[in-house]
C-alpha cells in the first residue's frame, strides 16, 4: 500500500513539486513560509489546511497528563464554531454575534474586545445561529466578517477598527427578496481579503469579493450563479458566466427571483503553489431544482469547487460535484491540499469531503478530476463516471422530477458539514467529523417566496407528533469519527459518537487526535488506531475544532465550547435528544498539569411546561405549515428545540393572544434577534401559529 509523502519529505520536494504540478499557463507563485510551530495564524493553521500541529509535548505517553489551564465564559449562550488564531502568544477570538477579543494565550487575560453592534432583527437573516466561524490575521491586522454583511479590519494590538466596508451590493438584495449573512472566516491572500456570504435558504445570488487589505477597497467580485437574462454585472465573472454557466439554467426558473443560491458561506482556500483561491460553492435557491430551473441544465456553479486568480478574481478552472443539486449538497465544506503518492506519481491535490457523501480528489492546478470515492453510506447515487467524476445518479433520488418521496442518505446536513477535517502526515489520514441524518424531500405544492422565511421548495411536514415515529428516525442518526486514508480509499478506523453533529477535528505531531462532541466531551483518540486517551467534561455541546499552540515552550489545546448553528433543522434537532444541557458559551484551553476547574452547574435542558390553553385542530394545522415556512429554521423543526433559543412549547406566551402577537408580530425581542413578521403575517397567521404550539405543549409528556 502507497502511503503519503511524510510531513519532512514533502518540505524537501517542496520546490520539486511546483515544477511537476504546475501547468506551464499558471504563473510562478512565492511559497509561503512554513509558520512557527508555536503559532496558529490562519484558520486551518498553513495554506494548505491541513489542521496539523507540529508540536508534540502533548501526546500519547503524556496525555493522561492533560488538564484545563485556564477558561473563559462568553457573554452569550449560543453557539460557537469560531477557530481561534495565535500569533507570538496573543489569541484572537471570534464569538456568536461576531464579537472579537485579543486574550494573552497562556493566561487569558484579556487585552481588548470589540463589538461591531449587529443589530438583533439582523438574525432572521440566516438559517444557522448567529455563529461566527474565525478571522483572519496579516500584517499587524485582524480581519472579520460580521453576521449583517460587512467586513471589517482591527489593529490587532489595540482593537481599534481601521475599516469597515459593506460586503452587499444594494442591488443583491432585490427589493428585500433576497439574504446575506457572513459567518464564515475571511482569507487573505497577496494583500487582498476575500469573503464570501451566507442566505442560499432565504433567497441570494452568490458571490465571493475581494478587497484591499490596507484600505478596504472592493478589488473585485466573482459571481457563482448567472443575472437573470445573462446581463453583465462589471465584475471578474461575466465571462465565464456568459460564455459557460448561463446555458446551464432555465431562463425562466424561480432562480430568477431568488436569485439561484450558490453563495460561498465557508470554504475558501488559497494555494500558494498554484496561485490559485478556490471556492466551496454552496446549494441552490430553492432546494427544489424542478421549480428552480424548471427542471433543466446543470446550474452551475452549484455544488462546484471554482478556481480563480486571488489579485483579479480571474476564473481559471472548475469541477461541479453534484449537478443539479436537489438534496442542499453544498460544495462549501472545507477543502485541504495535499501532496501524495498516486499510482507512483507525486500529485499536488485538493481534497474534499462534502455534504454528498463521496471523499473528492482533484489536481490542485487544473481541477482534472482524480477520484470520488464514498466515505460513508449514500443511496442517491452509484458511483461516478471515472473518467469526469460526474455521478450516476439513482431515479427516484431526483424527487423534484417526480410526485414522490425519497428519503435520503445523506440528508440535507451532509455525511459531513463545515466542522472542518485535519490531516496528518504522519499517519497519512484525513480525520472526518462524519455522520448520517436521513431526510425525506418531496415537492412543496402552491410554491411561492417569500420575502421572510425559508424559500426551499420542499413538502415542510417534518417529523410527526408520534413518539414512537421520532424514536424511530432518532435510531437512524449516526455519528463518528472516521480515519480516511486518501491514497487506499478506503476508511482506516472509525470511532462511534453517540449522536451527529460533532466538532471539528485537531491532528498533532503528538500522534493524536483531539474533537469535542455534541453530547458535551472534549476527547482526545491515538491517531493510529482511534484508541479514546482523554474525556473532558466541557458541561456543554462543542461543534468548534480545536487549535493548538505553545507560549513560553508550553504546548495549549484550545476549543470553543457552545452547541448550536444549525442544528434546529430537522436531523440536527432529532441529534439534540442525546444532548438536552443547558448551553454554557465559553472558550477551554488546555495544557500538561493544568489544574483549573469549571464550575458546578446544571447539566439539565429546559422543563418542559405544558400550556393550559386551549385549540382549535383545524387552525392548529394551518399553523403547523406556517410555523414551518417562517420559524423552523431558528426554533426547530416541529417545534423541537435545539438548545440555544427556548422552547417554544413551554413558552409562557403561548397562554395570551396578544402577548404572543407582541413578540412574533410586532417584534417586541426584536433586540435578542425575535424579529416582528407582521410585514408577512396576518394577525390571524400568528395566532394560528401559537394554536400549533399549544397543540405541540399538550402532545408533551409532563415531568
């Protein structure tokens, strides 16, 4: 068996490399130097993303030493997924609302703080939490996007904002049909930062831009789905999306109004070898590919990786993974390079692997397809074609073609989402937060959008009041760690998780492993074998990934701690019943002999609190349906809660007319981010609604 190239082997055919992988059009590009080993700089530690720490102080002889240093609690109780960035022993932290902090890494101590003030009506924005995923760091600035669309940039020694510019072009929005949120990391590359956005679910057109990292100027855009009518947008796109992409989508889809989807809400990663940034394109707008493009083309760039020129936005290559994407299977989960030994031959790669289920290879400088191979169950398609990666996909999986259901596997939250992956060279295996979450998808009849809410096309039924039916599809959910050895194929070991929808993933030159989990432990596993070697009780759920770094010659393991993001959507709300704590926000940091203690608290979710009130069944119905356009995506499917934002069946409103219609028609939360739907909603929609929720209190087994 062909094994990768070692971590030292690789950095002496460094140069060798670029003469082999390089196409002789791409221009030459500088390497960029192999950070300190003390630090974590940028969001997957080097260029290449690999989420490998060199240091080994902690590993598997001494990890039984591990403890807790020191910790920090949030000033919020939902979710955290940010990456922390450690540069010369000062830690830059992103949090829930965007918030930034600069802490000394060894003690905590906190050197400064900065608040962008989203506002809170901002949150019905978005699908997935007010979560903030990381910043950025060059040249003494610290860079991050904020969850209202802006970009802004900090002077990393004092906090102080140098500049700030709107990532959304007033015309995107299209007369407030259209959403953008940013959660994702910024990258910067050869002194301009690039950004993507969020909002496929609430209707957006996608694009990536990027600006001057001294002055904040818009250097250019790149756009991932065409203008209605193929019009030309002055931006780095217009070429390829005229020439290439337009013929792909149907002129007079419901993608014309939404504006198609395709924003590029995570993954972005430059390579310094192939000078080239590629992008992680997300799903379509709607869901439902038969009313977005009338059932016709492949709507590119949907579910594509896209490489362009990182000072021109220039388009260079692309491969779309899943054509005419109908099941949400993003493109946008993290991307690696990688150096291997395939079939004899050192290839210089990106690697991939997506919500769709296949573990993706492709040639880092020309996009030529390599391998897609499974790394878990999938019933949507058979394979690909060998030749172009293209998948046969199975005929009843395109359920928007048909007047049937399909459950499938994956669901729309992937067999693997944002939590990032990590690869060690040592081992020479790529570490998966993998998971299953079926999920039926059927045809949304009178479909129409809307200007609040989910637009997706699909039936909203959701899951069924029947008990015994919840505990059925909970018995599904799956989730693990998986070692994927990249050469083979094939999965070296797995570790099983007690629920989905765990935390990214840390390898280290120690030989280990480290991931927090969504039922509230932090672990830590022998990279060889998947052995578990340390269990932390963090009293909460963790979906962030790790970090480490070293002060003063003292190794740290960091992670944020806060379960949340999109869990509330059916599969990560059905994975929450293994996990019903109460959410503490806060960061943990770890070091040999530490000797901190969290402190005592409950481990116990919310009461559940049945309602007095009455209903009438026939307008508790139709509130079901409305519930599940407009309030699903921040408080559950079926009004099961996820765990950061209460329960809305033992909420006390549900006992007054007016006092529900103050929250959720004039907006009376609107400052903790419970807009006022009265612009979309009739008064008789809203209390429709609480008819609903009383008849889901009732159906509660009382405590």
């Amino acid at each position: 068996m062909r094994r990768p190239l070692s971590f030292s082997a690789r950095r002496r055919l460094s140069g060798l490399g670029a003469a082999i992988a390089l196409s002789a059009a791409a221009p030459a590009a500088a390497q960029t130097p192999e950070p300190a080993a003390a630090n974590w700089p940028m969001h997957g530690r080097t260029t290449t993303e690999q989420r490998f720490s060199p240091l080994k102080q902690i590993n598997t002889e001494t990890i039984s030493r591990l403890g807790l240093a020191w910790y920090q609690d949030f000033d919020t109780l939902r979710g955290q997924e940010g990456t922390p960035l450690v540069i010369d022993g000062v830690m830059y932290v992103t949090t829930n609302w965007s918030k930034v902090e600069a802490v000394k890494a060894d003690t905590g101590e906190v050197l400064w703080r900065y608040d962008p003030r989203v506002p809170g009506n901002i949150a019905v924005r978005g699908c997935c939490d007010t979560v903030n995923r990381g910043a950025a760091y060059s040249d003494g600035r610290v860079f991050v996007g904020t969850y209202d669309g802006r970009l802004q940039a900090l002077d990393a020694k004092t906090g102080t904002l140098l500049w700030s510019v709107n990532t959304i072009p007033e015309e995107a929005t299209l007369g407030g049909i259209r959403s953008y949120t940013i959660d994702g990391a910024p990258r910067v590359a050869k002194g301009v930062v690039i950004i993507g956005n969020g909002g496929s679910e609430f209707g957006a057109r996608g694009f990536v831009s990027g600006f001057d990292a001294k002055t904040g100027a818009l250097k250019w855009r790149f756009y991932t789905v065409p203008a209605p009518g193929n019009k030309p947008d002055g931006a780095a796109s217009d070429s390829v999306l005229h020439n290439k992409v337009y013929k792909t989508w149907s002129p007079t889809g419901a993608w014309t109004q939404s504006g198609g989807g395709g924003t590029v809400w995570d993954s972005i990663v430059y390579d310094p070898e192939t000078d080239l940034v590629y992008l992680g394109v997300g799903n379509g707008s709607p869901w439902n590919y038969s009313i977005r493009s009338n059932g016709t083309g492949d709507n590119l760039f949907l579910g594509s990786i896209v490489a362009v020129r990182p000072e021109t936005g220039e388009y260079v290559w692309h491969f779309q993974e899943t054509p005419m994407d109908q099941w949400d299977f993003t493109a946008s989960q993290p991307m690696m390079i990688l150096d291997l030994i395939i079939n004899g031959q050192k290839r210089h790669v990106l690697a991939q692997a997506p919500k769709n289920g296949f573990f993706y290879l492709l040639d880092a400088a020309t996009g030529e397809f390599i391998s897609a191979t499974p790394y878990t169950f999938l019933n949507w398609a058979k394979g690909v074609d060998p030749k172009t990666g293209r998948p046969n996909f199975v005929p009843d999986a395109l359920w928007s073609l048909t007047d049937k259901t399909w459950m499938g596997i994956p669901g729309s939250l992937g067999g693997h989402n944002w939590a990032p992956m990590a690869y060690s060279p040592d081992t020479g295996y790529v570490y998966i937060p993998a998971q299953q979450l079926p999920e039926p998808f059927h045809t949304e009849k009178n479909f129409k959008l809307h200007k609040m809410g989910v637009n997706l096309g699909i039936d909203m039924a959701g899951l069924p009041d029947d008990q015994k039916i919840i505990d059925a599809v909970d018995s599904g959910l799956k989730g693990w760690l998986e070692a994927w050895d990249p050469v083979a194929r094939k999965v070296a070991f797995t570790v099983p998780h007690a629920t989905p929808w765990n935390g990214g993933v840390l390898a280290t030159a120690g030989n280990l492993v480290f991931q927090g989990l969504a039922t509230g432990g932090f672990e830590a596993y022998d990279a060889r074998t998947g052995k578990p070697l340390y269990h932390f009780d963090a009293h909460s759920g963790i979906v962030a990934p790790p970090v480490s770094y070293a002060v003063n010659g003292r190794q740290y393991i960091a992670v944020e701690v806060g379960w949340g993001g999109v869990f509330p959507l059916m599969g990560g709300a059905m994975a929450r019943y293994a996990n019903k704590s109460v959410n503490h926000s806060r960061l943990l940091v770890f070091a040999l002999d530490g000797k901190e203690t969290l402190p005592q608290e409950t481990h116990t979710g919310q009461i559940p609190i049945r309602t007095t009130a009455t209903f009438d069944p026939a307008h508790a119905t139709r509130g079901y349906d409305l519930y599940q356009h407009f309030c699903m995506a921040c408080h559950g499917d079926n009004a099961v809660a996820g765990g950061v934002l209460p329960d809305l069946r033992s909420s006390g409103t549900l006992d007054s007319k007016e006092g529900f219609y103050a929250v959720v028609g004039r907006g009376a939360l609107e400052n903790y981010g419970m807009v006022g739907f009265s612009k979309v909603l009739t008064p008789q929609d809203i209390d429709d609604i609480r008819q609903f929720l009383i008849r889901r209190s009732l159906s509660q087994k009382p405590q």
